[in-house]
C-alpha cells in the first residue's frame, strides 16, 4: 500500500507499556523494536529492502488468555509512504508466538484467495457465476484474525459492457451461518441491505452488491443528517420481525462487566481506577438485571448505515442482529456520537444526539433513567478504544473518556443539558 506522505517522520519511538499481565506474562516484549523487527525479518523475504521504522498500529486483547498485535512498516520514498501490515498472537499457555501477513491468515482461509488477483477470478466464477475478464481489487478494511472487506471492480471487454463493482468480506467461517441467517432476517425490514451474489461457507467469504451514498456519520459532521424518525422508522421494523431459531443474544452484563475488568486492570495505580469502579456500583445492578426483549440490531451507530441518493437508508453491518433489546440499539447509537463528540455540546454530533434521543423517548414512551443508564453501558465499551488503537496516550485519553460515562449516568445528563 501506498500513501502520499503528507507528514513528517515520527519522533523516536516511545512503546506503550501495559500492567503486567500473569497470563501472558511477554505481552510487552510485542513492543519492544528489537521484537518487531526479528517479527518482520522472519514474514517478509530475505535479501528485501527493510523499511524506514516499524510501529505497533492495533492491539486485539482478552485480559490472561490473548493478545493480538498489528505492526505497520513504513518506509519513505520521496513524497509517498509505502506500508505494509503484519501480525503477532500470543495465547496464554503456548510458547510460540503465531505470526502472519496479508492476506495470509489463518483465522481468514479464504481471504488469500480473493486478495490474489492470480486466484480471485477462479474462486469468483465458481461461487458468483461471474468470469470478468479483468479485475481490480482494492484493500478495504483489514483487522488480522478477525474480518476483511476488499472492493471489487470487474470489467468485460465487449463493446457496452458495465463495470461490475462487489464488495468481497473475509470472515471467519463459524462466522458464516450467523451472518447469512441475519442477512435473510434483516432483509424483511425497512432497510435496505448490499445484495448477496455469492458465498462461500468453507473459506468465510461473501460477495455483497455495493450501496451507493455516504454514511449517516459523514452527513452528520456536514450538516446534513437524516431526520431522526426515517432512522428510527427503519430501525422499529427490525425489532418488529419474528425471532428465528440460531439467532445470537445479546448479553449486557457480560459485555460490561468485561469492559470493567479490563479497564481497571489496565488503570491499575492510576485515578482512573477508581473512577471505573465508582462507575460500575452505579452499573453493576441495571447490568445483571437486565435482559433481552425481543429482535434488535445489537451493534447500531452511525456509521452502520449508508444514506442512498433516493434519500433511503441502506445498512451495511447486520451480522450481530440476534435477541436483544431496542433501547441497547437506541443507547448504543447515542454513546456512539458522544464519543466522536468528546464532550463538546456545541458539535454537530451533541445536537444531533439530543434531538435524536427526545424524538426516541418522546416516540416510544421509554424511561429516560432507564435509556441512561443503558448509553452509559455501551459508553463504557468503547473506553477500551484507546489502548486498542495504541495510542501513545491511551491511558490519559481513557481518563478523560471515563468522564462521558458520567456524564451520561441518571442525573448528571440531566444537569447537563439543563
């Protein structure tokens, strides 16, 4: 991959140091530079040009059982940065590190295929019954171990013929049924979904018509939002489709109650510690108490949705749609945009929420505590971003992050929108 460079060389490199962790107790060697670069020497050929430094982008981690590291290399050639990305797990009990590069990836089995040029057009005349004669492929979207989105362009060489474009997802195969079954739920409802041309079980692959438009997070910071009830219009008809056998639950108190353990194990000694347990006291009871109601999205925020040109609304990820609950979806679109808005009120992102939540409370008659309190669960979620992302200030960032919980919590939100 290449960029135009458009930054300077980054200072010297400083690694992200995490609290001590018993079961895997070399997590952060995986930081260390002499560890990238013996990594990088082993995936990449001998004898190729090394690149100009190499720094861990992404980190994948499950407290005493796994740790995924992401690594880019980046090399400078005259106004463009050339990049490469590769990878590094580690599970507790083994001693031997796994370690791959794209699009080679074990978790993935058939995104080598569709990633090779030399192979996509073979894999794609047998599951979509498509022979192009040429074929661009693009790079997406890529988390190592997890899912890939590549973008296709097909062309034919007789006079007339239309350019064909897919978008190709690599996901893990287990993964697969759970993704058609909600495909085939979610195209009951008001949305509209990519179409499906083609899968392939056994290598984790689908191939999805394309929807043209921009995201609703993207005409949010223009300006040009929807108006709340066409998204809450479409997103009542998924709640209003009947549950199917298969279909995934949502679990609230699993899913925060992870969220705290890993946040004050990585917050250990620091004042954020305090504040993550301070947090889930008033959590902890509406988190084990809660329970699914009935067919939800279960991971709804903006930037899951396409406006069309028809001014419809297209949704593009569907796979968690399962038994859950409305206001989660409600909730979890909100903690969506006050994390992008970092607290500011006066963003386009704060206003649109505020309106976005009284049209929902005025619409469905909810609780406004209840809805709270479930917005401050999913906020806490996405305080586990910085340290993901490796930011080199990620526990000062999810400090200050922890302040929009509580902001959100019953009462404060109140005080401070009043």
């Amino acid at each position: 991959m290449s960029l135009p460079r458009g930054r300077a060389r980054p200072a010297q490199y400083q690694p992200p140091v995490l609290p001590t962790d018993p079961g895997l107790p070399n997590l952060n060697r995986l930081f260390e530079e002499t560890w990238m670069w013996k990594v990088y020497r082993r995936l990449f050929e001998a004898g190729i040009e090394e690149p100009d430094e190499i720094r861990p982008r992404r980190l994948a981690y499950r407290l005493g059982k796994r740790a995924l590291v992401v690594y880019e290399a980046r090399s400078f050639s005259g106004d463009w940065v050339l990049e490469d990305e590769f990878a590094c797990e580690v599970f507790a009990g083994r001693r031997e590190a796994r370690l791959f590069r794209y699009p080679t990836d074990p978790h993935l089995p058939g995104l080598k295929s569709i990633a090779d040029p030399a192979t996509a057009q073979d894999v794609m005349r047998h599951h979509v019954r498509l022979d192009p004669k040429s074929l661009y492929i693009r790079l997406i979207r890529y988390r190592p171990s997890s899912r890939a989105v590549l973008r296709y362009r097909a062309g034919w060489r007789f006079k007339g013929s239309d350019r064909v474009y897919l978008f190709v997802r690599a996901m893990r195969p287990e993964m697969m049924p759970r993704f058609l079954r909600a495909g085939r739920l979610v195209d009951q409802s008001a949305f509209t979904i990519p179409a499906l041309h083609g899968s392939w079980e056994e290598g984790g692959v689908v191939w999805l018509g394309m929807l043209p438009g921009e995201t609703v997070r993207e005409h949010i910071q223009l300006g040009t939002a929807p108006d709340p009830d066409l998204i809450l219009d479409r997103l009542s008809s998924v709640w209003a489709l009947d549950a199917v056998d298969g279909l995934p639950s949502m679990n609230m108190a699993n899913s925060t109650r992870g969220a705290v353990t890993l946040l004050e194990h990585l917050l250990q000694g620091r004042p954020g510690q305090a504040a993550v347990g301070s947090i889930w006291s008033r959590l902890e009871p509406f988190a084990t108490s809660w329970r699914p109601n009935g067919v939800a999205h279960n991971d709804f925020y903006d930037d899951q949705m396409i406006v069309l040109p028809s001014g419809e609304l297209g949704l593009v990820d569907f796979e968690e749609c399962g038994i859950g609950d409305p206001m989660a979806d409600i909730a979890n679109f909100l903690a969506h945009l006050r994390w992008s808005s970092q607290g500011d009120q006066a963003s386009r992102q704060s206003v649109y929420a505020r309106s976005f939540r009284a049209r929902a409370l005025e619409r469905f008659g909810w609780d406004e505590e209840e809805l709270a309190l479930h917005e401050a669960c999913c906020i806490l979620r996405l305080c586990t971003n910085p340290v993901r992302s490796l930011h080199p200030a990620w526990a000062e960032i999810t400090e200050q992050r922890l302040t929009l919980v509580e902001s959100a919590l019953p009462g404060r939100r109140q005080a401070l929108s009043a």
